[in-house]
C-alpha cells in the first residue's frame, strides 16, 4: 500500500483540528464528535497541546482504486509549544499550511513556514474558514504568496497548490466558486502532490524517533518514522543518540557512526487508526509506527538492526526562554491539601516530565544550596503552566517562583536576551495605547497595517516586557482584541524595563474571610478571593492599582465597627472577584511572592509570611 505522511500546520485556532477531525470522519476512521484533542486539558481550553498522531485510509476499499494510507500528525499552534512542532518536521514530507480566511498569516504562521521551508518542504495552502462573515480568502492568498517570498522559498516552493476549506463543515475546493460538499478534493490534492513516502525495504532497518509518550504497562513509547527495512515485533534493535544537547545552539546534526547507545528489544508495535492504536507485527519503510520496549529512547534517536548503522541527521529544537524556580510548599497550610508535596516527589515527577516534555530543561540546583528548589526552564508561561496544571490534577503541592526571562552571554561576554514578535490585532480607538504600552516595555513598532477594520500592529519586544502584560491587554481592549507573539532571538540586553507597578493587598490576619470587609476592601482595587475561604497571614488577596502594597484585614467583620451611617443597609454587593488559575496568578504576582499550589487551590502569598 502506498503512504503520505503530513502534517498539519498553522497559527493557533486556524483550525488545524477540526480539519483533522473532519479527515477522519469522511474517511470512516472515527465517528461524529469525536476530536484529536483527547487530552483533558485540551478539551477544556480547547487549543492543542502535545502533536499527535492519526492515520486515515482514502480512497475508500469499495471505490476499486487503490488505498493509500495517509499518516497526519496535528500539531499544535500556540508558540509556546513549537518544539512540538519542529520535532515532527523533520519526519513527514509535506505541510498542509493552514491559513485563517478572515486573519491571514499570523506570527505562528511565519514560524512553522520558515521552518518547514528551510528543510526544504513543498507546503500545501489551504485557506480555511472561507465560511465567515469577513473572510477574505484572495487577499489572504495574497499574503500568503507575500510571506513564502519574503520568507526565501525557492519556486518549487512559491509553486504552492492553495485549497480552500471550511474545516468545520469538512468542505474544501480548488476554487472559490466550485461546488463541493466534501474533502475530496483536499484528499485528491494530497494523493496527486505529498510524494509517496519511499525508502529501500530490503536494507536493515533504520527508524528515528519524533514523538513520545509514556503507557503505565509499557513505559515510555516513541512515534518513529521508518527511514528503511523493515521492523518486527520482538526485533531486537541498537539505539544511537541524535541530540546530545537539547538545544539547537550545541546539537551537531551530522550524521556519525557513533557506538549504540544501548540495545533493546522492540516489545510492541502499534500503527494509528483514527484516534486509536493498533497493535500490529511490523512497519515497512516510508511508515511511521508507534514502538514499545526502549526505556529510555529519546526524541531524535536512531534505531537501527546493524550495530555500525549511520544515526539520521538529529532534530534540533529551539531553546527555553524563560524559568521558574519550583520548590516545596511551605507556606502556613502546606500540605492540607495535595497528596504528594515533598521535594523528592516533585523531583521523581519533574524527572518523568523531562523524558517525554522536549522544549523542557531542569537545573537541580543541588550543588548551588542558595537557590531554592528546581530551576525550571520552559518555552513560555503556557508551557509551563501546563505542567503545573497536570502535577496539580495529579495531586501535587508545591509553590513556584515569578517567571524569568534566560539572559545569557554571547561569545564576546555580551549579556543577551530573549526577543519576541509581537502581532496585535485591534480596533482604530484602541490602537494607539496599545502601541504606547507596549513601546513603555521597551517594544520597538515594526509596522501597522490597516487590515479589515482593524489594525495590525507589530512589534519587537523583549520577552521580559512582555512578561505580565497579557493581563493588562485584556484590561485595556476589553477582552476585544487578539494578541500573540512569538520568540525570534536573542538580542543584547536593552537595560531595566520600567512597567507599571501594581500593589499587592495582603492579609494581615489569618481566618475566614468576610464579605463584610471584601465590601471595603473592593474600593481600593481588584479582589482574588471570596468570602468564607481561609486565609493566612502573607496571604496576597487582592492587587492595588495604585501605588504600594497595602496590607489589610479581609477577616473584620461588622460587629468590630459599630461606626454605620443610619439608613445604610446591610446587603453587601461584590464585584465579581478576579480568580487566580496559574496562568492569571503568573500574570500579576510579583518578585517577592510565590504562587501555591494545590488540587484544590491557587493562591498568591508573599515570600515572607509572617512580617
Ligand atoms: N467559521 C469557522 N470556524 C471554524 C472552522 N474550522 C474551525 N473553526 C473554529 O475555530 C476554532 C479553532 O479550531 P481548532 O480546530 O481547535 O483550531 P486549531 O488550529 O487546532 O487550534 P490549536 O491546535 O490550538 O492551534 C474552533 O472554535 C472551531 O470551531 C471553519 O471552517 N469555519
Ligand atoms: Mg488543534
């Protein structure tokens, strides 16, 4: 059987999923509803977070043609997780680049092109959601076209066959005014474009790892692409490291001829099905295949039959920008709430995240006793927020420290630091604070463009500018504008970056709080909790928009003043208060606190709880 293997790429919510899900649906691989955004915080946000892997067979056994097997792999579009990107590149032969009718080419857009570019893919465009209101298809195509130049493509490249789709509706076509009422000519594009995955089936076998996972019978579990021969189940194998470094910055990509790693036994082999997979005895050249049995296979490695086989040419990932330190809770109601809180949990937990999270890095710390806790390095807040979400639905404990940009040196001892790219869409009125926000932080504006009664603004920025400024956004544009960014470099350090500081309204007693003293206490600035939950002294319960900390006594109830105005009544109406999750809590605390942890809780406090 012939195969394709793709993946599918674009900006976050260009809907790269849902056209996913609609490829299995009118294959007959899975049934009405059902998504690849299984995991359950994917369900819940509702973006993608970890790629993952699906196959679907087209066209159909009763059509009397002959079936191809096409492989997919969804990836994510937040920025945050591009490494899940860059890692899977490396192992399909053509992008499907999806493109936002109504947004066009967003900064994700730009990074997984430019990477899919420079190792030499021909992308498929498909201009997608043609279905709303201020879709502008040509025009985007247009940008499109624009981006592929300005991005270097060669003109095999520039040569690009554009598909337009409504995803959610499972509807593509070649042209705008064709007729169509399926993904046909979507899947007739990939049979006639994406060449058949080859490779020499009478060699021994070589495969590369791409993707991992962890199975609690199986342990750790790698998606490979099969590069030649053929692997059985039950084959014993050599594993020859790729990445000696998680960094593209130290990996050496050449091909070596490097003593095995280790030998293993390949235990169980799986091919997908839709959502599923399925165990099955062997994998030919040009498939990708799931593997069990190499505990500690990592992502770029090679697996060949013949102990003196060339590794492939490693995947190399992009750097973290930006840490957390990570440390056992000790704040007044340590361990009330989490199942697992020591430091030596944590650990045995953070050790397993290493294995299967590659955009991940961790410093022990344990020969530099002055720092507190793990060194967490990740690709952004989201990143790492979503490791602490899963540990907490685990039942972990801890408290972690402000988000860090990595400043680093250069070769010339020149201290640098991350940049980011920022892209903002907003309306007319809006624009100008936003810009003059962002320039405050050090941003430098590259363009604005006047795009579908919006403008487009763009701007360079230090990621520490950015840090805590997501908030602040939401505040100023009313939650009505997008903004997204993504890391570029790193550039030499631009000096202290002066942000508008808010204070932090602190408890100064423990006990219940009560709605009476919230009533007060709402007046002088935003609330992060509600009455009738416990607090402690240190306890960050609220922030002040002006001006310093303010410490305060959410506790006081009304027979402790007696002072009430007569005819006052004695309902009491609050403001909806502003509940912390980690992301929001990463947001608005600041250096001298730390954010708590638990399965049940998310609290900000002080680093010193008692004054
Ligand atoms: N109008 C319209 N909306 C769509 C279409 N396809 C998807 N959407 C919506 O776009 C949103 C994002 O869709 P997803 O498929 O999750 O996007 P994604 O690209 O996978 O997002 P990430 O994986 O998080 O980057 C959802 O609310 C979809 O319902 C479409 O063809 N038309
Ligand atoms: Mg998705």
């Amino acid at each position: 059987m012939e195969i394709r293997n793709i993946a599918i790429i674009a900006h976050v919510d260009h809907g790269k999923t849902t056209l996913t899900d609609a490829l299995m649906r009118q294959t007959g691989m899975t049934a009405e509803g059902v998504t690849m955004d299984s995991n359950a915080l994917e369900l819940e946000r509702g973006i993608t977070i970890y790629a993952k892997n699906t196959s679907v067979y087209y066209p159909s056994r009763d059509s009397g043609r002959e079936v191809t097997k096409i492989n997919i792999v969804d990836t994510p579009g937040h920025s945050d997780f591009g490494s899940e990107v860059e890692r899977v590149l490396r192992s399909i032969d053509t992008v499907l680049l999806l493109v936002d009718a109504q947004e066009g080419p967003m900064p994700q857009t730009r990074f997984v092109l430019k990477k899919s570019l420079e190792l030499g893919l021909k992308p498929i465009v498909i201009i997608n959601k043609i279905d709303k209101a201020a879709a502008r298809p040509e025009e985007v195509h247009e940008l499109v076209l624009e981006l592929f130049l300005e991005l270097g493509a060669n003109d095999e490249q520039l040569d690009f066959t554009t598909v337009y789709a409504i995803g959610r509706d499972g509807i593509a076509k070649m042209k705008l005014s064709d007729e169509s009422k399926d993904l046909t000519p979507l899947l007739e594009t990939i049979l006639r474009e994406v060449p058949a995955a080859s490779g020499d089936k009478n060699l021994p076998a070589r495969l590369q790892s791409f993707n991992l996972a962890y199975d609690n019978f199986l342990g750790r579990l790698a998606v490979c692409r099969v590069y030649e021969g053929i692997v059985k189940s039950g084959d014993v194998v050599y594993v020859k490291k790729g990445i000696s470094a998680k960094s593209s910055a130290e990996a050496d990509d050449r091909p070596t001829q490097a003593k095995p790693e280790f030998r293993g036994k390949l235990t169980k082999l799986f091919s997908f099905e839709g959502t599923k997979r399925v165990e099955t005895d062997m994998a030919a050249a040009g498939d990708i295949v799931m593997i069990a049995g190499l505990p500690t296979i990592y992502i770029g490695d090679t697996i060949c039959q013949s102990e003196d086989a060339e590794t492939l040419p490693s995947i190399n990932i992009d750097e973290p920008t930006i840490s957390m330190n990570f440390l056992v809770n000790d704040s007044p109601f340590a361990g009330r709430e989490g199942k697992f809180v020591t430091g030596r949990q944590i650990r045995e937990r953070l050790e397993k995240e290493l294995e299967i999270n590659v955009g991940l890095k961790i410093e022990w710390n344990d020969e530099n006793p002055a720092i507190q806790g793990y060194t967490v390095y990740g690709r952004g807040e989201l990143h790492i927020a979503i490791l602490l979400e899963n540990m907490r639905r685990e039942g972990f404990e801890l408290q972690v420290s402000q988000p860090h940009v990595i400043i680093k040196e250069n070769v010339n001892g020149v201290k640098m630091e991350p940049f980011e790219e920022v892209t903002v869409d907003v309306s007319d009125e809006l624009a100008g604070s936003v810009i003059s926000r962002l320039t405050e932080r050090r941003g430098i504006l590259t363009s604005v463009k006047q795009t579908h009664g919006h403008q487009r603004i763009v701007i360079e920025i230090p990621t520490r500018g950015l840090l805590g400024y997501r908030g602040q956004f939401i505040v100023d544009t009313k939650g009505n504008g997008i903004l997204s960014s993504r890391f570029i470099e790193f550039r030499e350090f631009v000096g202290e970056i002066k942000k508008t500081s808010y204070g932090s309204m602190v408890s100064m007693e423990k006990g219940k709080v009560l709605a009476f003293a919230l009533d007060n206490l709402q007046q002088r600035g935003t609330l992060y909790v509600d009455p009738g939950v416990e607090v402690y002294v240190g306890q960050v319960i609220g922030n002040v928009s002006k001006g310093d900390d303010l410490f305060v006594n959410p506790t006081k109830g009304k027979q402790l003043t007696n002072m009430r105005a007569a005819g006052s009544d004695d309902s009491v109406y609050l403001a909806a208060t502003y509940k912390l999750d980690i992301e929001k809590a990463m947001e608005v605390m600041s250096d001298d606190e730390f954010i708590e942890i638990t399965p049940k809780s998310v609290r900000l406090r002080k680093k010193v709880t008692r004054k």
